[in-house]
C-alpha cells in the first residue's frame, strides 16, 4: 500500500513538471517572436521594402533603437514617426520640417510691422493682420485728413484760413498717428520676446526649431 502511494506520488510530480516545462518553453518562444532580430523588423509603417541607415533604426539586443525623424515604442518593438520630421526614401536621410527660431526672431526684430515673421512661420492670419495694420492704416489716416479738408472747404470755407491755428486738421490726424505708431510698437515688443522666448507655433502646428 505504502509503495503504492509513492509510485502515485512520483508521477504526479513528473506529470507537473512536465506541464511546467512546456509552459516555459511557450513563453520563451512568445518572447522570441515579438523581438526584433534584424533592422527590418523595426521600421514603422509605410517603409517595408526600403532601406534605412542602421544610425536611424537598428537592432540591438533584440529591442529596437530608434533616432533621427524616429522614436522606439514603450517595448521597443518598433520604431516610429517623429512629429514634424519626415525621412526622404531616395535620399535616405530625416529632415527637419520646423521652421528656423532664429530666422523668425530676425524677420520679427527687423520686418515684424510687415509680418515677415508671421508669414516665414506660415502664420497667414498673424501677418495678415500685422501688414494690414502697418499698410491701411496710414491710408485710412490720409483719407481723414482729405475729408476733413473737403468738409471745412464745402461747409465752412470762411474759417479755413484758421482752422490749422485751432487744430481742427492738426489735432485729429496727430492723434490717429500716435495710435498708429503705438499700436506698431506694441507688436514689435510682442513678436521680439514671442520668438526670443520660443513661445508661438508655426502653422502646421510644430514648434520652432530652438537654436537662439
């Protein structure tokens, strides 16, 4: 009875160790085929059946390495896209698709009345409103001075001859150009500390190339 119980014993053990073995060796398996063995294995979407540079992706150590236009996934399994970086097949190299910081802070210290800046950073709607104001506004201003003239010279042509010792033209126009110059002024100061402190977005949404 006694013998019989350990020969039971015995190969209840040696069922389990064998049940054990198998799952261990699934597992192995499993880690095997998710890691990469070649750089191939690596490249995102869109670039199986090209070659990349192992500088840009590799594989080391079975886990993916990643740089340049190129990030590693949190496993490493895979290399992904960097945002507003592009590779070039035929050139096989990453580019840079931001937009230049120290350019846009030298177009917004020398040309920002004109929205140079603006526009270099492909923000339409900031350099069309910064050329509108530096351009149409002196034109508005011009057209008030002109109407003013044709009002007083229809309606009030006798005191004319006075009209620029009591400021009726004088007065109107300085105060519309004071504005004008310091509403200029004001976006200048603006864009100079936005750039110099990197703080805007280009229009695609990437942040400036930081290199002031």
């Amino acid at each position: 009875m006694a013998l019989a119980r350990i020969i039971f014993a015995g190969s209840c053990l040696l069922l389990c160790t064998v049940c054990l073995s198998a799952q261990n060796g699934d597992s192995v398996t499993s880690l095997a085929t998710s890691a990469c063995s070649n750089s191939s294995d690596c490249y995102p979407a869109g670039l199986n059946g090209t070659s990349v540079p192992i500088k840009y992706i590799n594989c080391s150590n079975q886990k993916c390495v990643c740089s340049g236009c190129f990030y590693a996934t949190i496993s490493y399994k895979s290399c992904a896209y960097q945002s507003c970086w592009e590779y070039a097949k035929t050139t096989q190299t990453c580019n840079d698709l931001r937009k230049d910081q120290r350019t846009a802070f030298l177009l917004s210290l020398f040309l920002s009345a004109l929205g140079a800046a603006n526009f270099y950073i492909e923000r339409y709607d900031l350099g069309g409103i910064q050329l509108c104001c530096f351009l149409l506004l002196p034109v508005i201003l011009f057209g008030f001075y002109c109407v003013i003239i044709i009002v007083l010279l229809l309606f009030n042509e006798s005191r004319y001859g006075g009209c620029e010792d009591d400021g009726i033209i004088a007065w109107p126009f300085l105060i519309l150009s004071c504005v004008w110059l310091l509403l200029n002024l004001m976006w200048w100061v603006a864009d100079i500390v936005t750039f110099s402190e990197n703080l805007r977005m280009s229009g695609d949404g990437c942040p400036l190339k930081q290199n002031l």
